[in-house]
C-alpha cells in the first residue's frame, strides 16, 4: 500500500501547475490520509453511513437490460443498482447525498469482465455500492466524449488510466479519486474495493467540505490546463520536422513501431513518415515504416488464421497480444499497407491489405444492408486468456495431417512451451521464417512448403471455427464506418476490386440514409433500427471525407454535396470561435458533469485526431468546390494547436501530416469525360492507382459540369480544349496545370511527378 501511495502522490501532475500550494496540500492530504488508512483496517466494510432514503426503484433489470450497448447489458444481471448515464442518476446523486462510483468500460475489454466477475458480481461488494454510492456505468465506445474527460481527470490524480475507469465523484459529477482496474481485496500493493470503499465513505461523510472544494478545484485546474496546454503558432515546416525527430527518437530499432514496452500501431506515424519519404527519399523514414509494417504482419499482432490485427501486444516484439479486434484499428492499418504496398510493390503488404478486408468482410459486416460492426471480444469467456486464437502443440497435430501439422509447428513457432499466461502450452501463432527456409531445414522443395502452409492454415481455420467464438458488437459507430468506407474506397484506387467499391458505397449510401440529416449532421451510432447519440466531432468530418472519397471514386456530385453540408454544419456548431480548432462535441447549455467543460483534441489517442482529419477535409474541399473559406478555416485549425502539438511528439504525427500537405499540396487530377465512357475510366483509374501521398482525382462528365466547380488551374485549359470530344485528364500541382493528356500512362507518370523537384520521383512506382 505504501508503494502505491508513493506512486500516485510522488509526482507532480500536469493539472497542479494551475492549483495554489494550499489546494495541492489540502487535496493531497485528504487522499493520502484515506490510502493510509486502509491496512490498518481502521473502518470495517460494515461501516454505516446515514444519509435519506433512496426510495427509487433499485431493479437494475429495467435500468440496463434494455440498453443498447452490450457492455451495459452485460451488467443487467449483477447485484450492484447500475445507473445508466443520465440526468436522473445526478438528481438522486444529489438527493441523497451520496458520492458516485462511475465505472467505464467496454465488451472488449479484458480486465473490465475480470473486475465485473471478482467485484461487481460480489454481493458483499455491491451491497458496499448500493448502501453507500450511487452507481453509474458508462460503455466508453457508446460515450468517448464521457471517458475522455475523466480519463484525464483520473490520470491528473494518478498519472495513469485505462480501462475500466474506476472514478469517484461528488453529486455533482466531479471526480474526487479514481483509478483503473481496483481488485475485490487488498493485494501487490492495490487498494481492493472490499477496504477502499468504507475509507472512502468515511472520508466523504466527515470531511464532505473539503471534498467537494478539492473536486472543485480539480476541475478549474483541468478546464485552466485544457486553455493553456492548446496554444496558437505558425504553420511551419518546423512544425513538422520537430514531430519527425520525435517519431526517430521514438522508434525501436529492433522491433519496429514505437515505446519499449507495449505495442500499439500507429497510423498516423506511418502515413507521415511515407509521405515525408515520398518527397525527401530519405531511407530512414522508409525502414521505419518497413520494419514495423513487416514486424506486425509476421507477429502475433495479426490473426494469420482469419485475417485482420488485434488492437496492441503486451510486449514489445509484437507477440502476445491482447485479442479485441477494433474496426478503426484495422481501417488505419488497411490504408498503411495499401500505400506501404504503392510505395515499395511489397507483396506481403498487399496480402496483409486483403487479409484484413477478408476478416471484416466475414465477421464485422452486415452484408445485407452494408455497415461495418464495432469489434470483436478479446476473450470467449472472462476466463479464458485468449484461448480462441492460440494453440497448443497437441491440437495442431490433432487439426492437420501429420505432414502439414509438421510444416504448420515450425512456420508459426508453435512449441511445447508458449507464451500465454494461463495456459503455458498455448502458442500465439506468428511467422517466424520464411518458406525457403523452411524448405531448406526440411530438404524439401519450397512449392512444397508453400503449399502445405496454404493447406495448413486453411485446415487449422476450420478447426478454430468449431470453437465459440468471442462477442461481435454489432453497433454501429459512424465515425469508425466513415473510416472503413474510406479505407475500402482507397483499397478500389489501388487494387481495382469493385466488390470493395460496391460494399463501401453500400454502407455509405445506407448510413446517409438512417443516420443524416442534412443541415443537422450525422448521429454517433445505430443498433437496431434506432440512431442513438447525438453525433460528436469524429462523426461529422469522418463522414465528410468518406462521402468527398465516394465522389472522388464515382463522380456524383450529391456525395461531394454531402460532404460539404456535413463540413459546413461542423463550422457552425463544433467551431472555437474564441481559440479556434474545433471541439469535440457541440455545446449545449444543460450538460452534465465533466460535459460541461469543452475539449479540443489533437492527439492521436488511438486513431488520427479529430481536428487533423478536419485540417486535410477544409483543404481537400477547398480544391473540390473553389470555396476558399474552407481553406481559411484549414489554417486557422492548423494555426491553433501550432505552438502545443509539437510538444506532444509522435502523438501529433496526425496534425503533422496535415500540416505537411498543408504547406506541399499534392496533386490533383481531373477527368473530363462522361461518366460511363470506357476512356474516362481508363484515364480515372491510371490516375487512381499511381502512388502520391495525399493526391485527390476527381471525374467530372462534360454535360453537367459547372466551370465554377473546376480547379481555377483546369478552366483555362478547358476553355482552351474545350468540354467537347474524347476524355482528357488535367494533372495540377498548386496553381499550375499539366497540358491534358487522353494517355492513360502519362496520367500516371504525371501523378507521381508533375510539381516535384526529386528526378528520383519521376520513376513508375513499384506497385504499379
């Protein structure tokens, strides 16, 4: 316990810079004071505490069973009188004056079902909870904008958060102490709930005055951190290069990706370090790329069985990982390896790209309506540890013929002794040689190999699929199905798929259908035949550039027309008038708790943030609908985070990567020709697959065009050649135009090299 304290107090938090000395020593001394007294046992669990009546129903059946999230209905059954979040939860809160336990979590998450089974299913623990506290629970896939604030809130106090979020909060909603995942007793030094929740009663009851000023301060500090920790700065390529030199810094030489420890991936990291190499070629962006890209595809990150990644590994060679599988997670790695793929013609990133739309295909998508589900549990049960996806020796041999299971053991490191925790026979499958190799070990011819590893894998699928398989979410979160649809868009530009284009286009037809409303915006999620959520910063401009990626891919002006109106109503209503950028859900006057604070993100926390995927639409619409207000807003997005995103290195490589295409526009090709005509597909799709970070192609048919809504670049050579006759294709860079050209590959070449200087850059890509 003493280490504990030392750890949560030791450190100065970030938020203390904007506390008096008297507020820190008062806050801290309380809590200390709490920590302190739990070995001692001071306070049985039996303490009583007085305060009125609750005589609102406590059949938590009816408060969560009909939810719609599966996390909160995973909670319909336990014993603890779980609150929805809501207005009525704080009114009793503060009827009965009683302090809240707010729980957050999600479905996937493994140590959320681990404290579900050991605390909230303890009738000794939840009796604590209904006597004592008002309980919420909170599914932070259905509410980012919630778990944001009090992740940050938690991690000012403790210097760490994650899920579930464990917080305690005055009846007002502020956050008086928290942690992350609290065991059901004291051990290793972590507060267990059993002793932890008398001492916090206690400390409530008697020295509520000080509790609540101490939470109120923490929450001015916050919201004082939130001002000053965004600052406004020039738009510069210093800007760019500082967050560069922190990806270097960052960078495991060894391994790939970024940090020591536990692996994430990174997407914005690696689309930034692709199109600065793009422009300098310099080879050490290049292998930062390659070796995490190649590191992740071989290791156990990715599921070689099903296809698709899991969300990060334990460790840091990318080997045992935690087994949730996210749809953003995939729909940023699809759109790596697709440009990884361009950029180097590697095969295995082009199987990697396919691998992961096989799994979301089969697993994630609603095949009938279209839209892409949330994600896939980690676990079958809470306690198994990954069981579904691991293997021990003996069940290979028992899935395959003695011939493959031979192959099969040595290609996927399969052994007697393996990684996972539990069950130590349990093996983590992961490429550990390449089949010449193999073939070399076994003296036998590397066709031979190949084709066993292909048998193999197959049979050993079939055998996995015999088993239960983990929990799919089928919600669906717009943001995170604005990003498949871009990524799936992408994937048709590069791999010519149609199948790909045609369930992208589903989806996004479908979404606009259930989940728009032109001038109102998008929702945040569907499930059911209901829109649920009023929708939050991500949703809107996610769904803009999915929708500006479908005009690009079909010529239809009512997407690029959506994603105009979607854009234009995210200015109006999420637009920082005072400090500019943009928040990240809509004001509203009658918010609750934490809500009332509004936030502006520009870190990658986990995909591309929110006001970065803003800078690169304003810029993108600009170029599509000559409206140079969109451009301001660009800059001025970009001018606001300028002085503060660099300090928070590979984290704001996003912003980063805005800001480079900001300042180095890429370029932009434009078909003039009918739409259905052969020609203008042939032209479309040279253009569409030639690698250049950032570009953007469009197709406009020459009988319904408006020469307003061509690049001021293209008109006068339009004017010049006039609409008439056989499809041409404009190639511009900036305020400058190629000559038109019918040929297919000029197109391409004119891509990858019209307005750039490195001769190195005038070659056909690899992928090509």
């Amino acid at each position: 316990m003493a280490r504990m304290t030392i750890l949560i107090f030791s450190r100065l938090t970030k938020w203390e810079r904007y506390c008096t000395a008297a507020q820190r020593i008062k806050y801290r001394t309380l809590l200390v004071l709490a920590l302190l007294l739990l070995p001692l046992g001071v306070y049985s669990h039996n303490v009583e505490v007085h305060s009125p009546n609750n005589n609102i129903s406590t059949d938590n059946e009816n408060r969560l069973a009909s939810s719609a999230s599966p996390y909160l209905r995973e909670a319909a059954h336990q014993p603890v009188h779980w609150h929805p979040w809501g207005e009525a939860a704080f009114q009793l809160a503060q009827q009965v004056d009683k302090p809240i336990l707010l729980d957050i979590g999600a479905v996937w998450c493994h140590w959320c079902h681990v404290m579900d089974g050991e605390s909230y299913e303890n009738h000794e623990i939840a009796d604590l909870i209904n006597q004592h506290f008002i309980a919420i629970k909170v599914d932070m896939d259905e509410r980012p904008d919630i778990d944001r604030r009090y992740q940050e809130a938690v991690q000012a106090l403790t210097g760490h958060g994650g899920w579930p979020l464990t917080a305690f909060l005055t009846p007002n909603g502020q956050v008086f102490f928290g942690g992350t995942y609290f065991p059901p007793t004291t051990r290793n030094g972590r507060a267990g709930l059993k002793e932890l929740l008398p001492v916090l009663v206690h400390t409530y009851t008697v020295g509520k005055a000080d509790i609540m000023a101490s939470a109120a301060n923490l929450a001015k500090a916050l919201a004082n951190y939130g001002v000053r920790a965004i600052k406004k700065g020039e738009v510069s390529e210093a800007v760019v290069q500082t967050v560069i030199v922190s990806m270097v810094k960052d960078f495991d030489q060894v391994n790939g990706g970024f940090g020591a420890g536990t692996k994430f991936p990174a997407g914005s990291a690696i689309e930034l370090a692709l199109a600065r190499y793009f422009d300098n070629q310099d080879q050490s962006l290049l292998q930062m790329v390659t070796k995490t890209l190649d590191a992740m595809a071989l290791g156990g990150i990715y599921d070689h069985l099903g296809g698709g990644f899991f969300r990060y590994t334990t460790d840091s060679k990318w080997t045992i990982p935690h087994f949730e599988k996210m749809n953003y997670d995939n729909a940023e790695l699809l759109i790596n390896y697709l440009h990884a793929y361009q950029a180097t013609g590697k095969e295995l990133y082009q199987q990697r790209a396919k691998g992961i739309m096989t799994y979301v295909d089969e697993v994630l998508s609603n095949p009938d309506v279209g839209g892409f589900y949330a994600h896939q549990d980690a676990d079958m049960t809470r306690k198994d540890d990954g069981d579904y996806y691991t293997w021990t020796v003996q069940e290979v041999r028992q899935a395959l013929p003695a011939n493959e299971a031979e192959v099969i053991l040595r290609y996927y490191d399969v052994q007697a002794k393996g990684e996972m925790h539990k069950n130590p026979a349990k093996n983590v499958l992961r490429i550990v040689m390449t089949p010449e190799a193999l073939a070399h070990q076994l003296k036998v011819p590397t066709e031979m190999v190949n084709g066993l590893i292909l048998q193999g894998t197959q049979r050993l699928l079939q055998a996995r699929l015999l088993r239960q398989a983990p929990l799919v979410d089928r919600t669906i979160y717009i943001d995170r199905n604005a990003m498949l649809i871009t990524a799936y868009l992408e994937a048709f530009q590069v791999l010519n798929d149609e199948s790909v284009k045609s369930f992208a286009l589903k989806t996004l037809d479908w979404l606009l259908a259930v989940a728009y409303r032109k001038g109102q915006g998008m929702y945040h999620a569907y499930f059911e035949g209901k829109v649920r959520v009023s929708g939050l910063l991500n949703d809107q401009v996610q769904m803009a550039t999915a929708a500006l990626k479908a005009f690009e891919v079909t010529g239809r002006s009512q997407y690029r027309d959506v994603a105009q109106d979607l854009m234009a109503y995210t200015i109006k209503t999420f637009w920082d008038a005072e400090g500019g950028g943009f928040v990240d859900r809509a004001p509203q006057g009658n918010a609750l708790a934490a809500l009332e604070r509004s936030m502006k993100n520009i870190s990658d926390s986990p995909s591309t943030s929110p006001n970065a995927v803003a800078a690169v639409l304003l810029n993108r619409l600009t170029a599509v609908t000559n409206d140079e207000g969109f451009a301001q807003t660009a800059n001025s997005t970009l001018e606001a985070f300028a002085g503060s995103a660099p300090l928070r290195g590979r984290f704001a490589a996003g912003y980063a990567l805005a800001v480079h295409h900001h300042l180095h526009p890429s370029a932009q090709a434009v078909i003039i020709g009918k739409l259905e005509d052969e020609q203008t597909s042939k032209l479309w799709q040279a253009a569409a697959k030639s690698y250049r970070p950032g570009k953007l192609v469009t197709m406009y048919d020459p009988t319904i065009v408006k020469m307003e809504k061509l690049p001021p670049a293209v008109v006068g050579a339009v004017k010049a050649f006039g609409l008439e006759g056989e499809a041409r294709a404009y190639v511009c860079a900036g305020v400058t135009c190629a000559p038109p050209t019918t040929d297919p590959n000029e197109v391409a070449t004119l891509v990858r090299s019209y307005g750039v200087s490195n001769p190195r850059l005038q070659k056909s890509t690899p992928a090509q």
